[in-house]
C-alpha cells in the first residue's frame, strides 16, 4: 500500500509528515507538488527537490499554460535540476542540514537516488468541472510538457485534457470538441 501525498504548499512538508521520515522516508511515502503555472514552479519545483521521499511527483494540474523548465538537450543541467540533481551536481552525495536541527550530515544522494531526476512521475491534465466554471488547457502546453519530462527521463501520465481543450487548427484556436466532457478519452486528441 502506496500512500501519496499531494500539497500547493511543499513548505510545510517538514512540519506535516513525521520527524523520523525526514532522514528515513518510508519506502510507501510518495510526495508530490501541485503546479499549474510557470510561477508555481519557480516557487515549488526547487522545494519538493530538497525533500526526501521513496517517489517525488508532480501534478500539472490543471495545467494553465506552457511551463518552461529551461532544458537544453545539449547539456545536463537546467533551473530545476531536472537532468543533473540539483543537490548534488550528478556526484551522487551532498551534503545536507539536518531538518531538525543539529549538525549537517552528508549523504549518497537522496535527490535524485541515481537516476540524474529529482523527479520520478508527472500527472498532466486539464481542469474538468462545469463548461463555463474550467479554465482552459492548450493542448499545446501538454505537448510541451511531455516533451520535457520525457527528455528528463521523468514518467508522464496524461489524465485528462479538461473540459475545456484549445488548440490551434490551421493557424486559428480552436476549442476542441471532444465527446468525453472531462477530456479523458485520450483516442479523441490529435494524433501527435
């Protein structure tokens, strides 16, 4: 039995969860952040990578525009430390404040276990709920946001488009006309 825990507000895991999971997380505890804009991951990506847990996860949902994480193929490294960790630089140990205070301890790196990501899954989807109440979701930005978790060797999990999907159709935006009112039937998007 997996347990996920999913919050906006990453800044207070170290108070939610217990003590002894900040040096010892469960191998059951997944966590996960919330993002809908680039301003929510300016502000959270940096914060759940500085947390430890058996999986990290995002939710891009509702995703409300592009978000950019600044991924240049060519190189191993971005803002978020999405392909190098950002903790320890791909040296695979960094050196840490104990989050209950005390001295700073060193350890075989706890941000990205290995694998390069802080990351390990990322939820992306629209916003479902009354036609008139969901906000928009480009489909645009689920294409770019594939493109770049794929490229940081992240798991994507499209759930939904939302129940409001735009895209752009011979050069002009288009509401898509999907048939399933939460855009989860995923054979009615476009095929790329």
């Amino acid at each position: 039995l997996d347990f996920l825990l999913l919050t906006k507000r990453p800044e207070y895991m170290g108070e939610i969860v217990p003590k002894s999971w900040h040096e010892n997380p469960p191998a059951n505890w997944w966590q996960g952040v919330s993002i809908s804009t680039q301003r929510d991951a300016d502000e959270r990506l940096p914060l759940i990578s500085a947390l430890r847990a058996a999986v990290r996860f995002v939710s891009f949902e509702p995703l409300l525009e592009c978000i950019d994480f600044d991924i240049d193929v060519d190189s191993t490294s971005n803002r978020f430390g999405l392909l190098t960790c950002a903790r320890c630089n791909g040296f695979g140990a960094h050196e840490v404040a104990s989050p209950v205070g005390g001295d700073p301890y060193d350890l075989a790196c706890g941000c990205c276990g290995g694998s390069g990501s802080f990351l390990d899954w990322a939820l992306i989807g629209g916003e479902s709920g009354g036609i008139e109440k969901a906000r928009e979701c480009e489909y645009s930005a689920i294409r770019s946001m594939l493109m770049q978790v794929e490229m940081a060797n992240v798991v994507p999990f499209v759930k939904q488009v939302g129940r409001n999907p735009v895209d752009i159709i011979d050069g002009q935006r288009r509401r898509l006309k999907l048939v399933d009112k939460k855009g989860g039937d995923l054979d009615e998007l476009p095929e790329d």
